[in-house]
C-alpha cells in the first residue's frame, strides 16, 4: 500500500508540473496582425434572401457616420444610405425584386474602415409540376 501510495504522489507531481510549466519561456514574442490593427468602427452582416430582398444589420462601436452603397457589375450605383453617427444599430431590409439576376456589391463604409460584400442575385427557379398516375 506505501508503495501504490508513493507511486501515486510522483505521478501526480510528475502531470501537475508539466501542465503549470510555460512552453514559451525563453521565446521572443510573436505580435500578431490582429493585435497591431486598429480596432472596427463597425460590424456588419447582409445576406440576400428568398423573396428578393438584402437584409442588412451594422452595430457601430463609435459614434460615426456610416454609408452604405449597392452597386452592380458596372459599379453604377443602385442603392445608397447614410446612417447617422448618432444610430448606434441599424437594421434594413433592401428591395431588390426589381433588379437583374447577377452580381452585386454592397459597400459598408466609414471615414477609416470599409467592407465590402458580394452578393449574387438570382431569380427563383419555377419548380416543375410532376403528375403520378397510378393504376
């Protein structure tokens, strides 16, 4: 039993040492990208829906004004907004059942930052009336 009991007190020292140990001692530190950028003024997502229409949210983390821009393949422009720098969130949902099928980009932009996201417009496809005769 004083062996077992021996044997387990090593053992445990033994795992409890190598899961404190720090595998980056005596390593120069690496600084990321992500850690030397600026931070985001904004976030954002859009998506084109079933029903033709692009649902667009942005959360501002500062006050600033943010534009947004809809332009197709020719980049003339087709749809544009200005949120106020005092609209912290906003939510739209943008008809586009007029449009052409084909691609498009909405632009999300402030004075510094800007994102900008494709999206791909296409009618839905009239599915196909089957007929089953059974006999």
């Amino acid at each position: 039993m004083k062996v077992s009991m021996k044997m387990f007190v090593g053992m445990l020292a033994l795992v409890s040492s190598s899961a404190f140990a720090n595998p980056s001692e005596g390593k120069k530190p690496h600084a990321s990208p992500v850690e030397n950028r600026p931070a985001v003024t904004f976030e954002t997502s859009a998506y084109v829906t079933k029903d033709a229409s692009i649902k667009l949210a942005v959360k501002k983390n500062a006050p600033e004004r943010v534009f947004i821009t809809l332009r197709n393949a020719n980049n003339t422009i087709i749809y544009r907004e200005t949120i106020n720098k005092n609209d912290m969130s906003y939510a739209a949902k943008i008809n586009v059942d007029e449009l052409r099928d084909g691609a498009y980009k909405l632009e999300i932009a402030t004075k510094n930052d800007r994102v900008i996201k494709k999206l791909n417009l296409s009618s839905p496809k009239p599915e196909s009336e089957r007929v089953i005769t059974v006999l």
